[in-house]
C-alpha cells in the first residue's frame, strides 16, 4: 500500500502494468498444456495407438465382423431417425420461443434442459419403467407382440430422450438474437407463414441448424448409458456401436473394440471442427453486418450447458 | 427491448399454434410422461422400502464415491480449467486454436470411448500406470480411477464459463488497479477474481451435476466392485438387471432430487452472475 503511488505511468509501461511476468505466463501455459495433454490429447492417442496396435490389416479385419456391422448399421439407423425429429423439435420449440412472447416461456426453456440433469441411465430406466415386461404397458404389448424394450423402438425412444434439447437450445439463443424484424416485413409483404420461414427465417439460422444437427447425430450415435439399459445387448440385433465397443474391450478383443471406438472418435473430431467452422462463419455474418446485429459467438454460450447428459 | 412493439409483433407472425403444439406434445411424449411414470411408480412404494432401498449399505457406499468422486473432479477442473481459460484468453502461443477447439472433447467424446481409452492408459500396463506403477499408485480399478473419468468428462465446463466472462473483462479496470498502484498479484486476486467468481461457481456445478449422473466412462476405469468402486448410476442398472424395478426406482429417484437440486441451484448462479454482470448491449 505505501509503495501505491511511487509508479509512475509512463505511456509504454501501461501495458507492462496490466501483464504477468513472463516466468508466471509460461508456468502457467505449461500448467494447463500439461493439465490438457493429460486428459484430452492423451486419451485422443491412445484409442488409435490401441486399434492400430496389430497393424492396419487387424484394424481392418474388425470392420468385417458380421457383428461389427450390424452395431454400426443399428446406430446409423437409430440416427437416422432420432436426427430429423429432434431436428422438427427443435426447430419448432425455437420458432414458438424465440419469436413469441407468452406466460411461462422461461419454464418451458428451463423443461427443455431437463433430458440433461437426468442421468442417461435413468433416461433408460423410465421407458424400461413404461414399457418393460413388468412395466406399465409391458402385459399389454406382449399380448399384441410388440416389442420395445431389448429391441430397436426401445433404443430409439432412449436415444431421442438424451438428444432431444439439442437442436433446440442451438437455437433459441441464436433466434432470440436474430429478433423478429425481418420475418415481419417478409410477412407483411404477402408471404405465407412457410414461404417466411424457408426463405427468411432458416436462411438466417442455417450454421445454427447444421450445428445443431451434427452434435444431435454425434450425440445420438455416441450414446452409450441410456441404450445400454433398454437394448439388452443381444449381438447383431440390438447392440449399437458403442455396446459393442463394450463387449469387445470386456471379452479382452481391445484392438476390435479401439478400431470401433476410433470411428466414434473421428465423429467427434468432425463435430469439434464443425463447430469450429460454424462459429467462424457467425463471426464473419456478424461482422459483415457490421457489429452487434447477430450473436457473436452463439455456440460457444451454449455448449457447455448443451452437451451435457450421458 | 420495447414492450409495446414485442406485444404488436406477436400477432403478426404466423404458426405459433402449430410451433407450440407440436412442442408441447413432442416433449410431454418423450420426456414428460416417462419422466413422470418415475415418480408414480416410487408412491407404490411404502415409506420403509423405499427407506431401506436407498439407506442399504451398498448404496450408501455408491453415494459416498458418486458424490465424493464428482465433488473432486469438479474441483480439478475448476483450478485447472480456469487456468486453461486464462491462458487461452490471454497468452498468444502456437495451436492455440487448436487447442481451444479440443477442450470440448469431452463433450462430442462418446463416454464409452473416454472409458476404454482413459482405462488403457492409466492399467497398470499403460502410458502413464505404468510410470505410476514403481510408486505403488493404481489408478485404474480404484476410486483415484473415478475421479479421473469424471475429471474429464466435467473438463470443457469450467473453461467454457469462464472464458467469456475473461473475453468480455474491460481491460481498464485492470489499468486503473495497476496506475493506482496494485500489484499485478493483487490485481488478479482482487479486481478479476471477484468478476469470475459467478462464472467459477456455475461451471463447478455443472460439472459436478455431469458428474454426478455420469456412467460411461466411469464403468470401464471403476473395476465396479461392491462397497469400493461402485458407482450408483451403476447400481441403479445391477438392481434392474436383477428385475429388482422398485429399488431400481427408489435410487433413481434420489439421484433424480439431487440433480434437481443441483440444476436449480445453478439457475440461481447464473441469475447471480448476469446480476453482477449485466450483458452488452441490452
């Protein structure tokens, strides 16, 4: 406190002033390379140094597998499915959220959040609950021999359970920026309520939904939790990648199970770059609008709330 | 934001019957009832079973390594990703980009491959147990093993609150703290941590609160063995494996209360921090 006043502020120490010396910089870049490489870059390595570990030819030789392809066919169906209608959801949660005002609406965008604070395996156990063999409507569904549960409809409803908020809070914070001044004067000009929303509204938020989308699809095809309780692991029927890359690594076949998990894991690369890309194009729209027009990083607000759940 | 011209516009859009229907209905069908369903099959059960389900030892010992093990990993990150959200704000150095694309890994990372992968590495025959192995530190199979899945999957959290927060810091602040006289220490300790706190705050809770339900990648590091390693996401799947859907029910319940709690609580945070903070341009 006494030596508070003896600086004196020259103009080219001002920025000195406000700087760590350069020891504590590179300590403490150090410290958090050191702190990422140990739990991103590491893991990252290790599942292709895995799969790769008997040469390409063993690598290759998993993916013939009849059951290798048969998880790999039941996630892309699973996909598939679950992608387009999260996709409509979330496209019309945003649309009612972002571009009305009515009583409730911080509830409803509360509710939308819920998937994500419920454990994935409690998003399995709640449709085993409905519709297993001693749930709710499990007598009535074996008298009409319909199956859910240790079967494809269970694996799917699980799966739209976990990704269903994605899409949606993509985009609500990337309307709600957007404001509704552009559909107004498309509308009050004679456009039909579609006509506004395919040539005004989804030409605006396109990065939004093509983000939206691909988390939704790494998300649905990664999910492992809430598919593990409801599939019943019967091999080629209901095991999706990543219960087969359980399997796998538990009957000790780790380079079958790594060569699984490196597909999933360059999935997840692309995501990671199509954010990336996604992010890069809002900022240019942003700053070609000149300033504060749209969210300057909309997906970076909304990440860390939005990945959250298994 | 004009009121009068918010409530105008809202007439004047088209498809808000059809958008909120559809909404409704969707969510009420794939979450709500299910959700619901939960709840209604607990109050078949009486006061002392569902007492007994979730007080029975084994269960016990699964919320002391669940909570024990997310608290931990929380923690870890909150020191080292706000380090990380320093340092990636504030220091130019090579693959920055790079590697602030990467921190949300954990995020696009299926869980099953975090497990498999964090497992290989840290047996005692992989890249670093095996370093640890001299000293008699096992990491895998152990509750040391738990926190270290949980330390990643809750990784991208921290960093991602706080960084904005550090982005949008009015470099003058720190200026006017250094011209009258403040140490570059005090300076950190006594003008910017007290702005990140909020954010600090939310991003440990919602990294505790991933953790908390997080089964994936913990069941392959964990060894899951009774009493030890067991976590109770884990649990909750051996009792309905055993057709056991009432204590099955009875902890999901518990777990589903706490996290609740949890997502309340960082409702409140957030309100706290855009309280202290209000946002540009509005």
């Amino acid at each position: 406190m006494a030596t508070a006043s003896i600086h004196i502020p020259v103009a080219h120490q001002v920025p000195r002033a406000t700087a760590e010396p350069w020891v504590v910089r590179w300590l403490l870049i150090g410290f958090a390379l050191a702190f990422l490489g140990l739990f991103l870059f590491l893991p990252l390595a290790a599942v292709f140094a895995q799969a790769f570990e008997r040469g390409v030819s063993a690598y290759l030789a998993s993916f013939r597998d009849p059951d290798a392809q048969a998880a790999i066919r039941l996630t892309l169906l699973t996909a598939a499915i679950v992608v387009p209608l999260n996709l409509v959801f979330g496209i019309a949660a945003a649309w009612a959220i972002a571009k009305f005002e009515f009583r409730g609406k911080s509830v409803l965008i509360t509710l939308i959040d819920l998937p994500f604070a419920v454990s994935p395996v409690i998003s399995g156990l709640i449709y085993v609950l409905l519709f297993g063999l001693r749930g709710w409507l499990g007598p009535w569904l074996d008298a009409h021999d319909i199956k859910i549960i240790f079967a494809v409809p269970g694996i799917v409803l699980a799966t739209l359970f976990v990704t269903c908020p994605l899409v949606a809070r993509e985009l609500i914070p990337l309307m709600q920026a957007q404001g509704t001044e552009e559909e107004e004067a498309a509308v009050v000009l004679g456009a039909h309520g579609w006509q506004t929303f395919f040539r005004v509204t989804l030409p605006n938020i396109k990065w939004g939904v093509l983000y939206g989308v691909i988390l939704c699809n790494a998300r649905a095809m990664g999910e492992f939790g809430a598919v593990s309780v409801v599939s019943g692991h019967i091999r080629g029927l209901t095991n999706t990648m990543t219960l087969h890359v359980e399997i796998l690594y538990n009957e000790y076949n780790f380079v079958g199970a790594f060569a699984v998990a490196s597909l999933l894991t360059l999935l997840a690369l692309v995501t990671l770059g199509a954010k990336t890309l996604v992010e890069w194009q809002t900022r240019r729209r942003s700053t070609d609008a000149g300033g504060d027009e749209a969210e300057p990083k909309p997906v970076a607000v909304t990440a860390p709330v939005a990945v959250t759940g298994e | 934001m004009s009121g009068a011209a918010q409530s105008r516009t809202r007439r004047i859009l088209p498809g808000f019957g059809l958008a909120m229907g559809f909404t409704l209905t969707y969510f009420c069908l794939i979450v709500l009832i299910p959700l619901g369903a939960l709840v209604l099959k607990t109050t078949g059960m009486s006061w002392g079973d569902f007492w007994s389900a979730v007080t029975a030892p084994r269960v016990l010992a699964s919320y002391k390594l669940t909570f024990g093990a997310s608290f931990v990993g929380a923690l870890i990150n909150a020191v080292f990703g706000s380090i990380v959200a320093w340092v990636l704000v504030r220091y130019r150095f090579p693959l920055r980009k790079l590697i602030d694309a990467m921190v949300d890994l954990p995020f696009a990372l299926p869980t099953a491959v975090a497990g498999i992968a964090l497992t290989s590495i840290y047996a005692t025959n992989g890249w670093i147990g095996r370093l640890l192995e001299p000293a008699s530190i096992k990491v895998a199979f152990t509750p040391l093993g738990v926190i270290v899945a949980l330390t990643f999957i809750g990784l991208p959290y921290v960093v991602r609150t706080v960084q904005p927060v550090l982005e949008d810091l009015d470099a003058e602040i720190e200026e006017a703290a250094a011209s009258l006289g403040a140490r570059r220490w005090q300076t950190v300790t006594r003008v910017i941590l007290p702005e990140l706190w909020p954010a600090l705050a939310t991003g440990f809770a919602l990294a505790f609160a991933r953790a908390l339900g997080e089964f994936g990648s913990v069941v392959f590091i964990a060894g899951n063995m009774p009493m030890k390693t067991e976590i109770t996401p884990l649990l909750i799947v051996i009792k309905l494996e055993q057709f056991d859907y009432a204590g099955a029910t009875a902890l999901a319940v518990v777990m589903l209360v706490a996290s609740f709690a949890l997502l309340l609580l960082i409702n409140l945070l957030q309100r706290w921090a855009s309280r202290l903070r209000p946002v540009h341009g509005d």
